[in-house]
C-alpha cells in the first residue's frame, strides 16, 4: 500500500503503517481502555486548564518520519508545535503513552521506544497493566533515559509538563470500578 492510500483508507481500527506494510492491530481490552480512558481525562484536563496544547488518543495517526505512521494510545501535541497538527495526522508529537500489550510487551518495549526517541518525542510513558507500574522516559541525546520508575502508591511524574502527575494506583484501579 502507499502512503498516500493508507491515509485514505478509512476504517475504524487501529492500524499502524510502516515502509508499504499496514499492520492492523488486536482491540484492546476493556481494562486497556479503561486505562487509557483515566490517563487520558487526567492529561487533558491538566492541559486544557493551562491551556498547554491538545490531548488525543487512539485511533489517531502520528507521522514519525515520512512511511512511519503510529497511533499511540494517549498523545500530546504543545501549542507551540502547532503547525505539526493535521487533520488526517500529527507530525510527531510531545508526548506519547502506551498501555503495554501482553500478547506482545517486545513492541512498546523495544520497538516504540526506539521509534519514539528516533521521532524526538521529548516523553515517552511505558504503563505496564501486568506488573501494575509506569516508567517514565525522556529524551537525552537522541535516546531515553528514566525520569523515574513508579509502582502502586506512588505517583508518576511528567519531566515535560511540571506539574503533572498521577497516582499509580488509581491508574490500575480505575478498571476495577
């Protein structure tokens, strides 16, 4: 497929495309979406007060390079990059979070993460529903480094965004109730 008829393509699942090669995605569960629902309200609602930029979240398409297209499951876009906003898909973003997958941990892992960094994407948030934890990365360098590991009772930090945070458990409570 080009690029060009990927961006057309119309459909209501996630699909990722790289060099030619549309990978449709497995529908997240209910407890992904719940996740991503809480972290989601909390990071727009953090920005909209402050009036920061735009919260979005999947399916959406973020270009990382030209052939090179994600959807995160939350992102976050500042108002001063606002020329990188489209309509169809961002041009990168500021911020990026992903609810790591159990049938596949290797891809948000390994493979986003080096993508993400690749894209200079200054945040990277790695939730982890199985070992109920957040990693938070920032970009040093051209690559990632921890801004800090947090489990049940702590509360995960933004390097990029002071001020905003939100309390693990809660993350992993949320599907629960």
């Amino acid at each position: 497929m080009r690029e060009q008829e990927y961006l057309e393509w119309e459909t209501n699942c996630l699909a990722e495309f790289m060099n030619g090669f549309v990978e449709v995605l497995p529908p997240p569960t209910q407890s992904h979406q719940l996740i991503v629902a809480y972290l989601y309200a909390a990071l727009l609602s953090f920005v909209n007060q402050a009036g920061l930029g735009r919260v979005l979240f999947a399916p959406f398409r973020i270009q990382l390079w030209p052939g090179k297209y994600r959807e995160p499951d939350v992102v976050f876009m500042s108002a001063a990059h606002d020329e990188r906003r489209g309509e169809q898909f961002w041009r990168g973003a500021d911020l990026v979070m992903e609810i790591i997958s159990p049938n596949d941990r290797e891809r948000d892992e390994v493979v986003k993460k080096e993508e993400y960094a690749r894209a200079g994407i200054a945040e990277y948030w790695l939730v982890d529903p199985q070992k109920r934890e957040i990693t938070v990365f920032f970009l040093q360098n051209g690559r990632y480094a921890i801004h800090g590991l947090f489990k049940l009772g702590d509360t995960a930090e933004s390097m990029l965004l002071p001020g905003f945070s939100v309390d693990v458990s809660s993350v992993f409570d949320a599907p629960q109730s």
